[in-house]
C-alpha cells in the first residue's frame, strides 16, 4: 500500500550564534511522491508523479482538466488496476478508468504519451492546441463579488488546513471556498456567488507534492460530489500561479484564484480571456490583481 509520508533518519546540522556546531541524528517524515499511472479504458493515458491519497478524486479532476470529464455520470467505474504485482501485492499506483465510447473518443483526442512529473501539470501534451482547452463553462458570466478582507484572510485559512505540510514542510496546497451568499437558500448547493455577510465556507483541502495535483484533488472532490461548475467559489493556492493552474480552474467553473505567489504572463493572458479573477502575492496584507478586478470589493478598505 503506498504511503503519503514516510520515516527516515536524518543527519541534522545547526550552528548557533557563537558559530558552534552542533550534530545529531533523529528520524524525520518526508512527504510521499510514488508514480501514478491513469488509464483509460485499460489503455495508458498519462503517468505523473503524486503524493498518495485521494488518488481518485486526483484522475477524476485531471480528466476534468483535460476536457474529458463534465460529470460524475460520465464514470463507469474507476479502480485500481485488477491483479497483483511480483510480490504479491496489489499495484496501487495504476488506476484504470471505464468511460462510455464517446467519452473516451474525447479522451483520444488528448492523449498523452509520456511521463508528467509532479512539477508540470501539461508535460506531454503533443501541441500548443492541446494544452489550451476550452471550457463548458464562463467564468466571465459568474456575478462573484468579494470584499478585499475576506480574500486576504484566505492564504491563513489555507495555511491552518495544511496538516501534511505541517508534518513535512514539502507539499503544496488548494482551498475551495464557497463565498457567502445573501440570497442563498439553505440547500442551493454551490450557488451563484454574490456577496454575501459571514465567512466563506472552506469546502475542502487537498494537499501534494505536485500543485496541480492538489488542484485536480480538489476540482476531483467537487465532480464526485455533483458540484461543477464552482460557480461563487474562490481556488486559494501555496504556490505560484501557473498556467495550469489558472486553466484548470476554469475548466471547473471558478470564477477567482489567488495565489501566494507570483503568476506567469500566460497565466494573466488565459485569465483575461476567460473572465478569470486572478490574484497573486496574496500575503494576508496586500495582494496583485492580475484580471478580473472587477470582482473584488475595496469599498470598505479604511473604514
């Protein structure tokens, strides 16, 4: 069975301020980071590298990501690869996905062919035409407003959920939020994303040694539970605000990500295009709005 931590011993080296060393040996956790091999119909679609864990809801939101999937109805069954391995084990690290023909027509459209490592979320992919997709959904259309308090309160909000990284200091992390919504009723699921009073509601965390593969974690939670698009919803990151990243958000239907670091101009390119609210160098007291800006409420700064 993999494993999302594992224990080693550790040589650990300090220097105080009188310049003295000092040594010593102790056991340290490292963070997880196994291949995972996703087929398609029994036919190999892409390999990457993960952290262990959620590793269904990882295929679900990468096939989201890849414009294969658009719901749940859409999976016929996904599983670990039947069989067992050369020590008798079962092979935790291919899951095999069973699509209706038309589902995976789109899917052979987009096939890659080689390894993605935990780094990149579209290495592989055969074209530029390949890496751009497009969307089922509009986050331009989406009426989210946030006041500009609640989106600098989200990078802590985050921090505090990240258990693993805790324990690790070696993943990345993604927050779904649900903006509150005045004229939400009670069970109106995801909702149309007008500002409302209250705090967000956090929907769910994931965290990996791959950014994107937190992403896909989250966007993958969302389609199981019958959630896309992510109307009204903000993506907070840990890292930078990638290309990927920003692409895999709107192919889920998120109007907003921010970001505690810095994006790339392809990043800002794709947001402007789509209707994408994009924040970056969210540090709890400022932020850069990259696009979207429109959708962030500064009326109460100072009061």
């Amino acid at each position: 069975m993999t494993r999302s931590t594992q224990r080693r011993r550790v040589q650990r080296i300090r220097t105080d301020q009188e310049g003295r060393l000092w040594e010593s040996t102790r056991a340290d956790t490292l963070v997880g980071e196994e291949p995972l091999e996703i087929r398609l119909n029994g036919e190999s679609f892409a390999v990457t590298m993960r952290t262990p864990g959620h590793d269904f809801a990882m295929v679900a939101g990468f096939l989201v990501s890849e414009g294969v999937l658009g719901s749940q109805s859409e999976i016929l069954r996904m599983d670990y690869r039947s069989g067992i391995d050369a020590e008798g084990m079962r092979d935790y690290n291919v899951v095999d996905v069973q699509l209706p023909p038309e589902v995976a027509a789109r899917a052979d459209r987009g096939r890659r062919e080689v390894y993605t490592s935990s780094s990149c979320g579209v290495c592989g992919t055969a074209s530029m035409d390949g890496v751009l997709k497009v969307s089922p959904y509009e986050p331009l259309t989406d009426p989210l407003t946030v006041d500009l308090a609640t989106v600098l309160g989200l990078p802590d909000r985050l921090r505090a959920e990240q258990r693993l990284f805790s324990s690790t200091g070696g993943v990345h992390a993604a927050a779904l939020f649900r903006m509150p919504d005045a004229g939400d009723e009670p069970d109106a699921g995801v909702g149309p994303g007008l500002v409302g009073s209250g705090e967000p509601e956090l929907l769910c965390v994931r965290e990996d040694v791959g950014r994107h593969n937190a992403v896909d974690k989250v966007v993958g939670w969302a389609l199981e539970q019958d959630l896309l698009p992510l109307t009204g919803t903000v993506l907070q990151v840990s890292a930078r605000a990638s290309f990927e990243l920003v692409q895999k958000a709107v192919m889920a239907g998120i109007p907003m990500l921010s970001a505690v670091s810095a994006p790339s101009a392809l990043a800002v390119d794709v947001a402007d295009r789509t209707g994408l609210t994009l924040v970056g160098f969210n540090r709890g007291t400022g932020a850069n709005i990259y696009a979207g800006g429109q959708r962030i409420d500064t009326s109460c700064v100072g009061d």
